[in-house]
C-alpha cells in the first residue's frame, strides 16, 4: 500500500483514527457530550474529505474502490453515523452508557460501511462486512435496561455468525472455481469453467446471496428483523434499518456495475426472493402493533423492491437502485429518528397503544413521521415515489411485468398499514401521554430528513443526474 | 396540437395550483389562532376563485385546443415535464372547484376541533384537485391525483361520523389499488412510446402520437380505466363511495361528491379517450352497460336508503352513470351534455350536503324515521331543500335538466335504445328524490322542538348556489360555449 492509496483512504482513516482517540479518551473522561459533538465534527470531517479530496488513484489495495461511486456513499454512511450521533446523545446520558464507546463504534461502523460499498474485491467484502456486523454485535444490547436488548443482541450474533458462514464458504467456493476473489474476474472467470467447477462457483454465489438474504433480511432470512428492531435502542435501530442494509446493497450495485451481470444463471432464485420479500414483508406489517416492528417489515418489504432494482442488471436498473437506498435510508433514518426523539425515561413509544392520539400532543413531529411514512409508501410528490417509479420503470424496461405488478400490489397493502399508524396518531379518543421535547439536534435531523424526502420528491433529477455520472 | 406561443406570460395556471398550497402552508403556521386561520382559508378561496372567473372571462373564448399553455423542464432525465394546460373543459372544471371550495370553507367555519390542520387540508386539497384538472404530463397527473387523496383521507379519518377510519381506510385503499395499475399503465405506454420514436416523454400531447397493436392498446387502456373507473365510481366498484360520503364531515362531502368524483371521469375525458380511441372505440358499449347498470342500481339503492346522506351518496353514482352514458354515446350533444350535467350535479347535490348538514347541526339525525316537518320549522331552510331536490331530480328550468336533457337528445342518436332506458333511469330520480323531500319537509313533524332557520353565513353559502341552479337551468349557453371547441376536437381526435 502506497502514500497514495492512503490518501485515497483518507476519510475511513479520519474515521478510524478519531473513533480510536475518542475511545481512549473516553476510558478516562467521562463527559457525554464533548465526546458526542467530538464524533459528529469526525464523522462530517470524514464526509467533507470525502467529497473535496480528490483521490489520486482509482484503487486501493486491488480491495476497495476509489471512484465516485464509493465516494458518494463514503460521505452517505459517514453523514449517517452523524446523524446517529446527533440521536444518541441524550441515550447515552440517560442510560448512563460510555460515551467514548457509543462513539467510537458509530465512527468504527461508518467506517466499515463505507468500505464495504467500495468493495472491489471479495475478500474486501468479507472484511468490512464483518467490522460494522461487529459493531453492531455490541451496539444492538448496549442498553442494559431493556428486556429485550440482550435477547436482540444475542439474535443478530447468531444471525451474523451464520450469515459470516455462508458468505465465507460461498467466497472460498468461488476462489476454489475461479482462482480469483477480484472483481470483475471472479465473475468473468466463471462463464469460461464448465462442468463441475462453473457448478461450484454458482453454489458459491449462491451462498453469497444467503448471506446477504441474512444482511438485508430478504425472506425468508427475515425473522431476526422485527426482534432485534424492537430491542435495539431506536438511534442504533436506525443505523441497522438504513446503513448496514444500504451498504450491502450498495456493495451489491458496486460489484454488478464492474463485472456486469453475476446472476445469470441465478436469475429465477433472485425473482422469487424478491416476490416472496416484498409480500411477507408488507403482509406482516399489517399484523404489527408495535411501530418498530412494523418498519422492521417494512425494511424487508423495500428490500424486495431494491432486488428487483439489482435483478435488472442494466444501468438504468442500477441507477434506480442506488436512487431508491439513498431514499429509503433517509425517510427510514428519519423514522426511528422520530421515535428516538420522543424517547424519554420511561423508554420509547413505539406500541400502537403509546401512538394513540399522540399527534395531538406532539403535532409537529408527528406530521413528519407521516410525511416520511408516506414517502415509505411511495406516495407521489414524496421521494418513496420517485423511487418506486424508477425501479418499477427499469423493472418493465427489462421485462420482469409480472414482479412489477406484484410489487405493485405489495405497495398497495404497504399503504395500509402506514397509513393505519398515520390514523393512530391522529385518533382523539383519549388523550395521549406526553413524551420529551426532543433536543435541538434530533430536530435538526428530522428537518434534514422531512425536507429531503420533499426535495428529493419533486425535484427528483439532481440526485439522478448525480448517480448517473458516478455509477462505474 | 396546436402551434403555442412562446411569450412568456404570467403563469395563471400554476397560480391556482400554489395559491391554495401557500395558504394551507400558512394555516398550519397560525396553529395557535383558529380565527386567522379560517379568515385565511376564505381568502385564499377567494383569490382562487378569483383567478378562476378572471380566466373564464378573458380566456374563456381562446382559439385552438389550448386557451393557456405552460411548460417547464421537471425531471429530464425521464422526460417528465411540468406541464399545464387549460381547455374548455378543464376551465368548467377548475371554475366549479373554485366556486365549491369557497362554499366548503363557509361551511367549515363552524369546525371546532383542530381548526388549522382542517383548513390546511381543505386547501391541499384543493390544490390537488386544480393539478388533476390541468396537468398534462402523466407523472405530473398522477401526482396529483395521488395527492388529492390523503387530505380526503385525513378530513375524513379525523373529522368523520362513527364510522370513520374504516371507510378512510376503504376509501384510500380502493381508489389506490386502481391508480396503481394506472402507474404500470403509464410507464408502459412511455417505454413504448420512447422506444418507437426515441424520444422518452410523458406528455400527454407527445404520446398521442404512439403506434400501439390492438393488444397493447386494451392493456394499457385497462390499465387506465381502472384508476378512472373506481374513482367515477361505476357501479361494482362504488361501495367505498358511500361510506366515504356517509362518514365524512361536511365540507368534506361537499368536495368529495362535487368535486373529487369528477376527477375520474375528467380521466376518462382527458386522459383514456385521447391516448387509446381504438380501444375507447370497441370498449363504448360496455361501458354504456357499466353507466345503465349503474345508474338504475344506484337509484334503486337510493329509494331504499333511511340515512340522507347515504340517499345523496347513492344519488350522485346514480348521477354519475347518466354522465357516464353520455360519453358513452360519443356524440357532440351528448358529451356537451355529460360535463354540464357534471357541473350542475356537482353543484345541486353539493348543495344537498350542505343542507343535509345543516339538518344534521340543528336536529342531530339523518334518519328520514327522526325528521319530517321541516317546512313549517324552518320555511327558509325547507324551501332551499325543495328547490335543489328539484333541481338534482331533473326539474325543467332548473340546472340538471339541462343536462339531462342535451345527454338524453345525443344518446338517442346515436343509440335510441339506451336513451330509452336511461330516460326511465330518469323517471326514478325523481320517485327516490321525492321520498327524501317528503321524508324530511312534509309529513308529520316527528317531535315538536325549535329550530333555527338559516343564518346569514348558510344564506351566503347557498344564494350563490340557488343562484346558479336556476341561471343555468334557464340559460346554459354561457357554461356551453368555452367547451363546444374542445368537445368538438376530442370527439374528432378519437373515433375516424
């Protein structure tokens, strides 16, 4: 590794480095929150470099990617860990949990999502996959006053530990087929083998997708989501919901772009995992009686649609995919937002029994939950819609109508069960409780995210031209 | 399409697009002050209103297919344009909105609970319908009438009778489903469109042009027809229409039966028609079936309501077949026929709303059991009832009979048939709307109790619209002329 490939590596190693110094700090002070505003001032460092420093080389190590497209999502995850540190705040000092801990982990994790979208190379992968997974290991049961945190917790490291299995064997597979974990040549390589070989580096592929199924819940990987969702304090549900899924699939867009299509030959087990996600997911919501259970099937459900972006294998279904996560991260971040916020002593509301009425004593917050619920559902003049408009649309183009109509009609049902919270917020049958006001960070977040999900919703082309150019 | 003038000029048509949006904005600024937020909304109305007579006066009488044109680059990357566009049809459209809506938010000024949010969504409302009626841009449509659909939800879900959130949910979900396969429709047509002549748009005017087989056409029309068909309602799809109207809260009935029910058919007008004659062309007599159907099952459900409201909700889809006929029958009279009588039933049976709401304030029913009498307690009341009854059951000189009756003239035409059965369609009009005024005006006074009569603020609402009904039902011509140009070219535009 060169001078130069650490130059290129310049905003993960700001992250890395500054969540190592607020980690040793922290064993000594223990001041909440210089060490908060210490981690989002690194976290927008980190996203600043990444936008104005021009990287000299295209490639780091033969692992990562230095091109925009890695770039463009560097500074997604690293305003994203920002942001997640703008919610923490006032978790980390009501719970009496290290500051320098909670902090350095959020950077450690932007720092391995942000790598893992780059990827270039599978071993690269396997590797920045595994550093965020690790931190959510931790940060997932860091609330020790929570019933189920611990019971999350335990969830997604099991979870992760098959996921790791399969992707490891999966990766060994290919190796073993190809004689390369670099893309695009593990990819090429495998339509030159045939016979038993070209077999083994499918089903290595195939053990891939598992694993990924496990990363971003795709049914009938799923059942961890809505558990661990509900256990994880609501800053780091965000984190989950939106990063560690986007940056899969982002690493996902990444690897089609280079070596162009991968699946082939896996082309009717991708269809049907993304018809079977995008209906358990939407069909489960609707039994939900517990908001962060419900955006967890949500999550699975808009991952169903985000296949059917990467099964196109075209530009234009790449484009939209990329289009539609950073979407879905913003009004999805923006939810659990919401709910952190609200969060006081007693803990979170999330139970539909806690969200009665609420919308009457927190009306402004509220009106935003409903507005990015909105844009979850893809109403039109939100950015959900503009997302689902241009994944349908690559969708068509490449001739997969009937996924389309079924997605369709899994956003159809979407629309029913957030719409049904929308009512429950605004149903004045007895008043609600009063939760916190909410510090002047988390608002800030929430306008960042409500007037995105507007922006984005209307004047939809900046951002398109935007990942038209950067998509390699 | 016609060559368009490059000048720029003011852009009236966006004004009444953001006009009601800015003032919902402001509304909900002014949480704290109920009081400025209904003088507000009235402005705001007011102003609308006001643009909407100013273009029917000095562009009503425009030549070519289009009286205003504008267009500005939206989302190039997809050739989505903003683009709007006023016709003679779509000038009796946005008129009508704007006239109700001044009405709905008189009639709102008593709403007490969570004024502000009430008024907001009226006007986003409003907002949304004015884009429907003038968008000429697929996306751009179907963002509006997507839009138009979640104040309805809200003012109906919030502020509705007992049975609110189910049919706020019944509603939202039934007109979603079917705009959705308007969506694959849409992005269909543009993919075929783009394919054949390179050029990837969604305007309306660009895709005109598409070359379609007979089996792509009769997709794509279906595809359409079914956002049109639930929203207009015909009649297997129109169970969420009553229990919307039913539950809903006055004003809101008011814009949902005058205002957003003529969105689906304006559809059908504006957007299905024009894109596929072919398939419009085969489809015409069924949906001539759909429109009788309609009409007799709705009147024959009317005739054995209890509930007013429900009587009006049934009334309306009975209406709306009659409409449906019309253009149906693809004749000149008839078409000028079908959006008269959309204009004057938006007003006579908005009309009824009103009054079945006053009803409702002073008695507390709606049931035709608990009321009766009415026209010794309240005389004033009772003879506005009498006349917009009159009126809504086709009474000659008074608005739908002139409607009725240019309908009724162009299907028998065409099709003497069908203008036979939907004259008897006509005569039980008048048996159910003669149960309503002798269920709630006449007959015993089910219990003595005082009531007041109207007020000025119910005078100012109604006036206008007594007003109306008699003008055009004595002399329609002016509500005519602007749409002869367009009827004309539509009805050229599609069949050979």
């Amino acid at each position: 590794m060169s001078l130069l490939d650490l130059l290129a590596l310049l905003p993960v190693l700001i992250l890395v480095f500054a969540a190592t110094t607020i980690l040793m700090v922290g064993a000594w002070y223990k001041e909440p929150r210089p060490l908060i505003a210490g981690g989002i001032l690194t976290a927008l460092l980190a996203a600043l470099a990444a936008g104005m420093v021009a990287p000299p080389v295209s490639e780091i190590a033969g692992l990562f990617s230095a091109g925009g497209y890695a770039r463009f999502f560097t500074i997604l995850w690293s305003l994203l860990a920002a942001a997640g540190l703008m919610l923490g705040g006032r978790f980390v000092e009501d719970k009496k949990i290290g500051a320098g801990e909670y902090v350095s982990l959020l950077l450690y994790g932007a720092a391995g999502m942000a790598l893992l979208s780059s990827a270039t190379h599978l071993l690269g992968l396997f590797l920045a996959l595994e550093t965020f997974t690790l931190v959510f290991y931790i940060l997932i049961a860091c609330n020790r006053d929570c019933e189920f945190a611990a019971e999350a917790g335990l969830k997604y490291l099991l979870m992760g530990a098959v996921a790791t299995g399969f992707m490891a064997f999966g990766i060994a597979l290919i190796y073993a087929s190809t004689g390369s974990l670099a893309l695009p040549d593990a990819v090429t390589q495998l339509t030159t083998v045939s016979g038993e070989l070209h077999a083994w580096g499918l089903l290595g592929w195939g053990m891939i997708l598992i694993a990924v199924g496990f990363k971003i819940s795709l049914a009938p990987f799923h059942l961890w989501t809505p558990d661990v969702y509900q256990g994880a304090p609501a800053p780091v549900a965000a984190l989950l919901a939106t990063g560690s899924k986007g940056a899969v699939v982002a690493a996902l867009v990444g690897m089609l772009a280079v070596s162009g299509p991968i699946w082939r030959d896996l082309v009717d087990l991708i269809w049907l995992l993304a018809a079977l996600t995008m209906l358990v997911g939407a069909f489960s919501a609707l039994a939900q009686k517990n908001l962060k259970r419900l955006l967890a099937y949500s999550s699975v459900t808009h991952m169903g649609t985000l296949l059917v972006g990467l099964l196109c294998q075209t530009s234009e279904g790449l484009a939209a995919t990329t289009f539609y996560v950073v979407v879905y991260v913003v009004a999805s971040f923006g939810a659990f937002a919401v709910i952190a916020s609200l969060a006081d002593k007693r803990g979170e509301p999330m139970s539909f029994d806690d969200l009665r009425g609420l919308g009457y004593r927190h009306p402004l917050r509220c009106a935003v939950l409903v507005l990015l619920l909105l844009s979850l559902a893809g109403l039109p003049g939100t950015a959900g819609f503009m997302a689902k408009f241009t994944i349908f649309h690559a969708a068509l183009q490449s001739g997969y109508i009937a996924l389309v109509v079924i997605g369709v009609f899994a956003s159809v049902v979407s629309f029913a069960f957030y719409l049904r919270v929308a009512m429950l917020l605004f149903q004045s049958d007895k008043p609600a409780s009063t939760w916190h006001v909410g510090s002047p960070l988390e608002h800030a977040v929430l306008a960042v995210c409500s007037s995105a999900v507007l922006v984005l919703g209307l004047f939809p082309g900046v951002l398109f031209d935007l990942i038209g150019r950067l998509l390699p | 399409m016609t060559e368009l003038t490059s000048l720029p000029q003011f852009p009236w048509l966006s004004l009444l697009v953001v006009l009601p949006l800015a003032g919902a904005l402001l509304c909900l600024m002014h949480r704290k002050r109920p009081a400025d937020c209904r003088a507000l909304s009235l402005a705001t109305s007011l102003a609308v209103f006001g643009v909407a007579l100013y273009l029917f006066i000095c562009h009503g009488q425009g030549e070519g297919r289009w009286l205003l044109y504008e267009d500005v680059s939206w989302i190039e990357r997809y050739g989505a344009r903003y683009v709007l566009a006023l016709d003679g049809i779509a000038l009796l459209m946005v008129l009508l909105t704007s006239f109700m809506q001044v009405s709905a938010v008189l009639l709102a000024w008593r709403v007490e609970r969570h004024v502000s949010s009430f008024f907001a969504l009226l006007l986003l409302l409003e907002a949304g319908l004015m884009g429907i009626f003038l968008a000429y841009d697929l996306v751009l449509f179907y963002l509006f009438w997507e839009v138009a659909l979640i104040p309805m939800f809200f003012l109906i879900s919030v502020w509705g009778g007992a049975n609110r959130r189910q049919a706020a949910l019944k509603f939202f979900l039934y007109t979603l489903v079917g705009s959705f396969f308007m969506l694959i429709a849409i992005i269909a047509l543009y993919q075929i469109h783009g394919a054949q002549s390179g050029v990837y748009s969604f305007v309306i005017g660009d895709l005109l042009q598409t070359q379609l087989t007979a089996a792509q056409e009769g997709w794509l029309f279906a595809g359409f027809m079914a956002a049109f068909i639930v929203k207009s309602p015909l009649v297997p799809f129109h169970t969420w229409l009553t229990d919307a109207l039913t539950e809903s809260p006055a004003a809101g009935s008011l814009d949902l039966t005058g205002l957003l029910l003529k969105t689906g058919i304006y559809g059908l007008i504006r957007v299905a028609f024009p894109l596929f004659p072919n398939a419009t062309e085969s489809f015409l007599p069924i949906l001539a079936v759909f429109a009788l159907v309609g009409l007799f099952h709705a009147a024959w459900s009317a005739y054995h309501q209890d509930d007013i409201k429900r009587l009006l909700a049934y009334s309306s889809i009975s209406h709306l077949g009659l409409v449906v006929l019309g253009l149906a029958a693809w004749q000149l009279t008839a078409w000028e026929g079908s959006i008269l009588l959309m204009v004057t039933h938006g007003i006579t049976t908005g009309a009824l709303f009103v009054l079945v709401a006053l009803i409702q304030e002073r008695t507390g029913t709606r049931s035709m059991k608990e009321l009766g009498g009415l026209w010794g307690q309240t005389p004033c009341l009772g003879f506005l009832f009498l006349l917009f009854s009159l009126a809504s059951l086709g009474l000659p000189g008074l608005a739908n009979f002139a409607g009725e009756i240019l309908v009724l003239l162009g299907t028998f035409q065409q099709h003497p048939f069908w203008a036979v059965i939907a004259l008897l369609g006509v005569v039980f009009a008048a048996a159910y709307m003669l149960r309503l005024v002798q269920g709630v005006l006449w007959g015993p006074v089910y219990k003595e109790r005082s009531l007041p009569d109207l007020t000025l603020r119910e005078w100012i609402i109604l006036l206008p619209m007594a007003i109306l009904v008699v003008w055009m039902g004595v002399y329609p011509e002016p509500f005519l002329a602007p749409m002869h140009g367009t009827v004309a070219s539509l009805l050229a535009g599609g069949l050979p």
